[in-house]
C-alpha cells in the first residue's frame, strides 16, 4: 500500500533521476511518485515535496526527506545523519528548488 507520494517538477531531469532510485529501493511498494501540481502549488525546476498520504501531510525540505526515508528501509541509516546540521541544510536547500546546472543531465 502507498504511504507518501513524491511531487517533482515534470521539467527536471535530476528530480526524474532521483524518483526513479525512490521506486527502485523501494521494495515494500509505499512509495507513488507524481509529476502532478500538489495542493502546496507548482514546483519550482528541483523542488520536491512530499505527501504522506494517510494522513494528508505536505512536507518540504527535509521534512519531506525523512518521511520519504521512513518508509524505504534502504533509507534508515540516511535518517540519523539528518540529526547533523550540516546535512540536514544540504539536503532541506536540495529538496527546495536550489537548482542550477545540478538538474541537466550529464553524459
């Protein structure tokens, strides 16, 4: 059963990377990923929110990150490593839009 849905901008090839790795580790099927507009309002080219949804929750940052983690087990040990400030900026300023030549695909 899906339990989080991830929103990605549908223009973003590093996002569409990394929601392909979502569904690839996510062996218990409770990961949806979507390219749809969530209720928060369109995202920006590298901005990712999540929504649990059992309960309806949006989530950005890395807020959205944990609840992603917390339900792909690969993911636990990435979820004691948000407790370091420093991590847990990188990733909150990642998962927020802070998009440059980071999102273009490189070959």
């Amino acid at each position: 059963m899906k339990t989080v849905r991830v929103y990605r901008n549908p223009d973003c090839p590093k996002c569409a990377r990394h929601a392909a790795m979502h569904e690839r580790l996510d062996w218990l099927d409770r990961v949806e990923t979507s390219t749809a507009t969530p209720r928060s309002g369109a995202l920006s080219m590298g901005e990712v929110v999540v929504e649990d949804l059992r309960d309806g929750t949006i989530l950005h940052g890395a807020e959205g990150f944990a609840r992603l983690a917390r339900q792909v087990p690969l993911y636990w040990p990435v979820l004691a490593l948000l407790h370091i400030p420093a991590i847990r900026s990188r990733i909150d300023r990642e998962l927020r839009g802070a998009c440059d030549a980071a999102c273009e695909i490189r070959s």
